[in-house]
C-alpha cells in the first residue's frame, strides 16, 4: 500500500467539499431572497424546497468528504479493521511528520541531539588568580580560593 491517497478518494473529498458549499448557499438563499409573494403565492412546499435541498447536499457532501478523506473502511462505512489501518496510513505518517516537525523546533530537544563537543561550556573566571573554571565551581581549582 502507497502512502499517498489516490486521485479516486482526492476526487470524492473535493466534490464532497463542492457540495457542502453548495448545500449551505442553497440553504441561507431564502433569508436573502425573501419575497412575499413567492412565499405566500408559491406554497410554503416551494419556500422550504432550497433549504432542504441544501441540507441533504450538506449531509451527502459530508459524507462523501469523509470517504474520501479516511477512505472507506477508515470513515466507518466498512468494518474491517485492517483495512481501516490501510486506509488511514497517509494520515497517521502526514500527522507523526507534523509533530516531529513540531518537536524539532523545541530547545531542549535540540540540545539532547546535539554532541558533548556541540554543547556550549561555560567557564567563570577566578577573581584571585584568573584560573577558569566550571559554571557550579564554588572554589578555584588551582588557587583553592572561593569563586
């Protein structure tokens, strides 16, 4: 198995999407074409007919978008669990790459990748003799002096 989505399931996400746009114009177009006449000559069966169109192009949209996203087996539609794994394989490595992509970009991260030689040393002069020594010295390593 690839783990690139197929052209099929992009083609059913996008017209799913297409629907769904669709489906809510369809939906509000009565709140901007309000017309009294249309509304009480026409019925009110010919005033509720766009809403409902909208909504079941707003429900088989989503649906469509849902297959084509998770693929069939993924978005529930067949219970195979294997498959389900198949189906979502771009999707679980497209999100573990978004969150090593994230970690990468954390300090602590980067300071547990780099080197001992990478790391930055911080030394601290001796005020009595001008020895260098660790950071957490509290006396002079050559002059035996506190820090």
């Amino acid at each position: 198995m690839s783990n690139k989505i197929s052209s099929e399931r992009k083609a059913l996400y996008y017209i799913g999407l297409i629907l769904i746009v669709i489906g809510f114009i369809l939906f509000i177009s009565n709140i901007f074409t309000f017309d009294s006449d249309y509304m009480f000559y026409g019925g009110a069966s010919t005033f509720m007919a766009r809403p409902l169109a909208g909504m079941i192009c707003i429900i088989v949209g989503s649906i469509l978008r849902g297959i084509g996203e998770k693929g069939t087996a993924g978005s529930g539609l067949i219970l195979n669990p294997e498959k389900a794994r198949e189906d979502l394989k771009p999707h679980n490595i497209a999100k573990g790459k978004m969150i090593n992509d994230a970690v990468e970009n954390i300090d602590i991260v980067k300071e547990m990748g780099k080197s001992q030689e990478q790391k930055e040393i911080i030394k601290i002069r001796c005020k009595n003799c001008g020895e260098l020594n660790d950071e957490d010295a509290k006396f002079c390593k050559s002059c035996g002096k506190e820090v």
